[in-house]
C-alpha cells in the first residue's frame, strides 16, 4: 500500500506532468494505486495522491477498475448536479459539489493506446474530481468560501497529520 498524502502536503497543489514513458514499471505503479484506492475504500485515486506529480489517476466506480493515463477533457456538459463528494486526501469531509453532468474525454491506457470516450452520471463525477487533482485543484475548492470556513479546524488538523507524515 502506497502512502496517501492529506490536505496540506504541497504535493496535492502542484501542476502534475504529463507522464511520457508507458511501460511495465508505469503499470505496476497504477496496480499499486489500485489497490492503495480499494485499501481506503475510494472510488478514486490520482497520482499526486500518493506523492506523484504525474497526470495520471485509477478509479472504480463499480465496473472494476480503470486506469487513466494523460487524461483531456474535450468536453462537458452546461448542465450540472450538485452531489455529495469524499477524497482520501481529505478524510472524513463530505460535501456537495457542482459538476457537469457528462463530458467527453481522451486518455492513454496502460498500454500508451488512446481512448476517446464520454462519462456520464457519477463515472462523470469521480473522473472530474480525479482530473482535478492533476492541476492541483481539491473538491473544498469548489465549495462557497462560508463552507469552507466552516471546515478549517479539520483542515487544519489535516495539515498537521500532513506534515507529521512527511517526517515518517
Ligand atoms: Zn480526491
């Protein structure tokens, strides 16, 4: 199991590159996120995550798992919906959060092969919020400011938990 890093390890807020070399280790790394995102109970798990500034993330929103490689979003919907979102990066926080609906996405397999396709309902969801983390984006950040007020002593107790964790 990889070590997953909380709000307030500044590896979660940097701009994450774009991975250049697909091959066998790349793979075993994403098996390994696989099984650190089913270890926490996630849906979801970027590569920042776990202290990889790469643009890459695993997910599993109940069709088995998928890994997403150099992931663009060409396209999404005006239409939105407000549900309630979780990140490992941020435990025991839950709020609601506004995304589009569906959108249309390009990304490289395991295999370095491109695949186009859309997402719609929830798989959108966990896809968009996963996306974010590459840019250094967190789901609080699409929250109203009063909300995020309102969860500054847990953040703040994340940050603390952070930098224990980095001394380890
Ligand atoms: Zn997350």
């Amino acid at each position: 199991m990889m070590r997953i890093r909380l709000y307030g390890d500044p590896v979660l807020r940097q701009k994450a590159k774009k991975v250049e070399v697909i091959d066998e280790h790349l793979d075993e790394i994403l098996e390994d996120m696989i099984e650190t995102m089913y270890l926490g109970d996630g849906v979801g798990l970027a590569a920042p995550q776990v202290g990889l500034s790469l643009r890459m993330f695993v997910m599993d929103y109940g069709e088995g798992p998928v890994k997403v490689i150099n992931p663009l979003i060409l396209e999404k919907s005006e239409e939105t919906a407000v549900e309630e979102e979780g990140c490992l990066s941020l435990p025991e926080i839950f709020e609601d959060v506004e995304r589009s609906v569906w959108i249309k996405a390009k990304f490289q397999n395991e295999k370095g092969e491109w695949i186009e396709r859309g997402f719609r309902d929830y798989p959108a969801r966990v896809f968009q919020h996963e996306y974010d983390h590459l840019d250094g984006i967190l789901f609080i950040d699409r929250i109203s400011p009063a909300k995020r007020a309102l969860l500054k002593p847990k953040l703040l107790g994340l940050i603390k938990m952070a930098k224990k964790g980095s001394r380890v």
